[in-house]
C-alpha cells in the first residue's frame, strides 16, 4: 500500500507540473470538468495548485440529481464556484418542439442533434479563445484514447488540449479520491463506472464494458457525443 501511495503521490505531482507548464506555455488553460472519477482528482489539484487554470461543467439539464448533489459538494469542499455552462435556450427550444422532449431516443440524428445542443455547442462556446483545454481521459478507457498523447493539437476546436491522466489507472484515480476524502458521484457506487445524461446512462451489469450503460440502445461505434472524437459519423464524448 505504501508503494501504491507513493506512486501516486508522484503521478499527481506530475500533474500538477504537466498543468503549471501548460499554463506557462498556452496562458489562458481552462478544465472541461466532467465531474466523473477522474474530474475529482484533477479539480483537487487544479483548485488547490494551480488555481489559474478556469474550470467549467456543462450543464445539459438533463443530468442526474446525483450529479447536481456532486457539484454542490465540490463547491463547498472548495470554497469555489463551479461555473456552468448551458445550452442556448433558442436552440435548445427549437429542438424539443421539433424532435420532443425525449426525442433522442427515437434515432440517431436526434440524439447527435441533443449532444450537439446540449453539450458540443456549450463546450465549444465555453473553450473558445483558450489556447488550451484539460481534459481527463486515460488510455485505458478505450482503444482510441490509447493513443492520446499528453498535449497534442486539437485541430477540431482549434487549441492544444492536455491530458495529464493519460497513465493513471483506475485503481489509482479511487486511490487519490480515498486518500483524500475527496467528494465523488455516488452513483460509482451503484455500478455507473460512467455517468452523462440521466435518460441516457444506466448502471452496467458485471463483464459489460465501462461504456456500455451509455446510449445503450444504440451500435457500439455510435457511442459517443463529441468532445473526444474518434472514426465515427459525427463529433464527441463526455
Ligand atoms: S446524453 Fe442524451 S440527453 Fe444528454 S445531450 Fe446527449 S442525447 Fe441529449
């Protein structure tokens, strides 16, 4: 165990190196918190090291109340404010009178044009102006994010985007978050291992993958919203 913590204690100083040379390099750095496991280790280091680094969530308004309870923890561990970010309210109304208010189940377009009002459209408003983005990924979450790289050209959002987890395991994210108390989704608890929406996440069964609660109802290789692209139709993840 003594091991274990030590390697952690490393890594994390390595991510707060790897975010104080990125604010060096790039200036204006802000955080897309996705408020999962991993957004719990990297809003401690960035909230108590390296506070010039602007963090925001997204707030589709579709999330669970679980998620909501999350933020408010986070705000108040912190002494901060959490800003979010929402959707356009024109856009957003024009989609629910056109599609429905649950219409993302009814196809696929509708649901990229859900992700791209609720999420893509607000994120990339958000980011817009920023010479970098942090992000939270790890390579083992998936073969594409295998080959992340820790600062890399995002073309699509033109800005550099930076992902000091890349080597982290899971083990080691629960780690740091035990460690330190720090507050998490409680949701993890009941075997959502990745939580988005509310009408589009459910808890996993033992032996499914990690994502397979998200859009469940969908092919494998449209299982994504936009933010962290791969070979597929359209834009993003969270
Ligand atoms: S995850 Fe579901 S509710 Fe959330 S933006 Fe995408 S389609 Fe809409």
């Amino acid at each position: 165990m003594g091991e274990l913590l030590n390697r952690i204690e490393q890594k994390a100083e390595a991510v707060r190196t790897a975010l104080a040379e990125a604010v060096g390099a790039h200036h204006s750095v802000i955080y897309a918190n996705s408020l999962g496991a991993e957004a719990m280790v990297l809003t401690d280091i960035i909230w108590t090291q390296v506070p010039q680094i602007e963090i925001f969530s997204i707030d589709t308004g579709r999330l669970h109340q679980e998620t909501y309870d999350l933020m408010e923890k986070l705000q108040w561990r912190y002494r901060r404010t959490l800003r979010l970010v929402h959707p356009d309210a024109t856009a957003l109304a024009k989609l629910t009178a056109e599609r429905g208010v649950n219409g993302f189940y009814h196809s696929l377009d509708a649901r990229l044009e859900c992700c791209q009002i609720r999420k893509i459209e607000p994120f990339k408003r958000a980011i817009a102006g920023f010479g970098a983005w942090v992000t939270g990924v790890r390579r083992e979450q998936s073969a594409a994010r295998a080959l992340a790289q820790p600062i890399e050209w995002d073309a699509q959002h033109g800005l550099y985007k930076v992902s000091p987890l890349l080597d982290w395991s899971e083990a080691e994210i629960w780690q740091y978050i035990r460690t330190r108390k720090l507050p998490y989704n409680v949701l993890h608890d009941r075997q959502f291992p990745s939580i988005g929406c509310e009408p589009c996440t459910r808890a996993i069964q033992p032996g499914e993958s990690r994502r397979a609660g998200r859009w469940w109802w969908e092919q494998t290789d449209s299982r994504e919203c936009g933010l962290h692209p791969r070979a597929r139709p359209v834009a993003a993840e969270a």
